[in-house]
C-alpha cells in the first residue's frame, strides 16, 4: 500500500509563471530604488546567462546561485556600485526569493494535501528553488528536497532515491505527483513508483501521450486517485 507521496512544486501545485514575472518585477523596482545606473533586465542578460553556466555548469539546477551570479556580474559593471557589489547582490536576492514564494496555489491544493497529510507522508521533490517552507502549506510536507539539495536534477534519479532513503519504503510504496511528463512521470516511473500527472490536457487524450498510474487534471480529484492506485494495489496482492 501507498506510504509517501512526493510532489513536484512548480505547475503542480501552482502556476510558476506567475510567481516568476512577479519577482523580476520586484527585483527591477528594488535595483531601480537603491541601485541607480543598473537596468534590469539587461539586454544581454542571455549572455550574461550563457557565460555563467560556461564557467558553472552545475548552476543549471543550483538556480539561486546562478542568478545570484548574473546579478554579481551586471552590479560591478556599473562603476560606482562595483566596490558594494556583495551588498547590492545579498539585498536584492533577498527581494526576489520573498517575491519568488509569492505563488497562487491552484484551486483544491491545500485542502487535498490536508486531507492526504493525515494518512500518508508527504514530500516535496523540485528542481526548481520555491521555498515551500514559507507557505501556508509547508507544515504539510515531512521533507522537502530540491535538485540543489541532493546534486543533480530530475529527471535524474537522485531526488527520489533520496525521498525513498528517508522514508525507508520501496517505489511501489511511493506516489509521485507532477506536471512534466518527462522529468515527472517518466522519470519516477523508471525507478517503480506510481504516478500521477497533473495536466490541463484532456485526460482521455493524454492516457495515450503518458502513461501515468493516474491522469487527474483538478487537484480536488488527488485523493480519489491515490484511493484507486491503492485499490489496484490491494487488487494485484489478491
């Protein structure tokens, strides 16, 4: 039977779009306010993007460092900021990751991870860096685990392999909730654990595209799936 259920964050539990736009917009004010000279963003910011992951390949999954770097990069061209770069560079991250955990959480999440937090342990599994642990749902959550944390991003196994260790349970134990069919669904049922793939694509349709353990497209629909993978389960053993 199913002991742990383990979530991605981003477009699984709300849309990151969203959030992201509102912490570039944060972070632009607050430059513009105790930084003048700086534009943000730069027209080269691509550029700046390229030749820090050039140096530092691993930031493609560390995503606080790598924008702490291009930050770092474009603050100390600007020549009367240059010696107060550190300064600039610690206050304005501090701005956008409180505005990064600015999220909407899609309709029925929070009362679904109520719900399923009194039978099951839960966890969160991301490659992205939303701090959970700032939300109203956070207390939900026994673990919460990103691709900095343990090394390497999905759909790299690493993440749950980790979750798996914690809890001390077998994939077939584990549910995994998230939105990408790749690095989500692909990647978590290679290694035995049962999914289930939030999409906003019909779900008759997608049955044919991604072959998840259950297709829900509304987080209020998460507990009835995760009762039918237990019924299969329960089923299978008879």
């Amino acid at each position: 039977m199913i002991k742990v259920i383990g979530f991605d964050l981003d477009n699984t539990l709300w849309p990151v779009k969203p959030a992201i736009l509102h912490a570039e917009q944060q972070l632009k004010i607050h430059l513009a306010a105790v930084a003048p000279g700086i534009d943000y963003p730069p027209d080269d910011i691509q550029d700046l993007r390229d030749t820090v992951l050039a140096e530092h390949p691993d930031y493609s999954f560390r995503l606080t460092d790598l924008r702490r770097a291009i930050l770092h990069r474009l603050v100390q061209r600007e020549p009367k900021h240059h010696d107060q770069a550190e300064d600039v560079v610690d206050r304005a991250m501090k701005v956008f990751l409180k505005a990064r955990n600015h999220v909407t959480l899609y309709s029925g999440a929070e009362a679904a991870l109520r719900t399923l937090s009194q039978t099951y342990a839960l966890c969160t599994l991301t490659n992205g860096n939303a701090d959970v642990g700032q939300l109203s749902i956070g207390g939900f959550f026994q673990l919460k685990l990103s691709a900095e944390d343990v090394g390497a991003p999905k759909p790299k196994p690493d993440l749950f392999l980790a979750a798996l260790a914690h809890f001390q349970c077998q994939p077939e134990e584990m549910v995994y909730v998230g939105d990408d069919p790749i690095l989500d669904v692909d990647a978590a049922s290679k290694l035995g654990i049962h999914t289930i793939w939030k999409t906003t694509i019909d779900a008759r349709s997608a049955a044919d595209v991604v072959p998840a353990s259950e297709i829900i497209v509304d987080l209020t629909a998460l507990p009835s799936a995760i009762a039918r993978i237990n019924d299969r389960i329960s089923t299978e053993r008879e």
